[in-house]
C-alpha cells in the first residue's frame, strides 16, 4: 500500500502569487492495476473531495492516467490524501500542477518534492 499525504494551502508553494486551483494527475507504472483514493480532509468540514478509481495497465482494460481538475486551494490548510492498495514502490506517478486564481501554472510537483516536502 502506498500512501501520499499532503498538507494544501494557498501559499504552499512559497510564492508571491497564492496557489488557487490544483490539478491532480496519477500516472500508472506497470503492468498490473489498482484501486486508488484521493481525498481532501480538513479540520472544520471535514472530507470535502473523495475520488476513488481502478488505475492499472491498457491490457487489462484500466486507465493509465487518471487527471483530477481544479481543486480549490485556500488560505485554510487541508490534508491531501492520495492511497493505493499496491505494494510495489514507485508504481504511481503523482503530479499536481498548481494554479493562480488565473489559470496560470506557478508550479509542478512530483512525488518525489512531495516527499521531500513531508521530511
């Protein structure tokens, strides 16, 4: 099982421009398939995005990439789970492309920065 957590906020980046919307791309890495969740949780509201979805090889009949958009980025910290119920590492690449309140791309992370960000 892998799992992403991610603390989102508007200045998450560290950026002059405050981060708006964030697009969610997951990427599939090999030849099997998986079940995958992506959710938002904050303190107040609670869950406030769930997505669950089977991501696996064309040959089984699964998506290979699977592109989550505009999720709204504010002031208040929320949690960004991403889970999958496979055990291999590295079989997932995570982007979240991160948006002004314009539509411009102010900055692409990985799963590796994200990780980097966690330690």
């Amino acid at each position: 099982m892998a799992v992403y957590l991610l603390v989102m906020h508007e200045s998450m980046l560290q950026t002059a421009i405050p981060v708006r919307y964030v697009d969610i791309e997951v990427a599939w890495v090999g030849d099997d398939e998986a079940d995958v969740f992506i959710g938002g949780r904050n303190e107040v509201g609670g869950e406030i995005y769930r997505y669950l979805f089977q991501i696996g090889s064309e040959h089984h009949g699964g998506l290979r990439n699977y592109v989550i958009p505009n999720l709204d980025v504010s002031s208040a910290n929320w949690e960004l789970r991403i889970i999958t119920n496979y055990s291999r590492p590295y079989h997932l690449a995570v982007r979240l492309y991160c948006r002004s309140a314009y539509g411009q791309t102010l900055g692409v992370l990985t799963e590796h920065q994200m990780t980097k960000l966690a330690d």
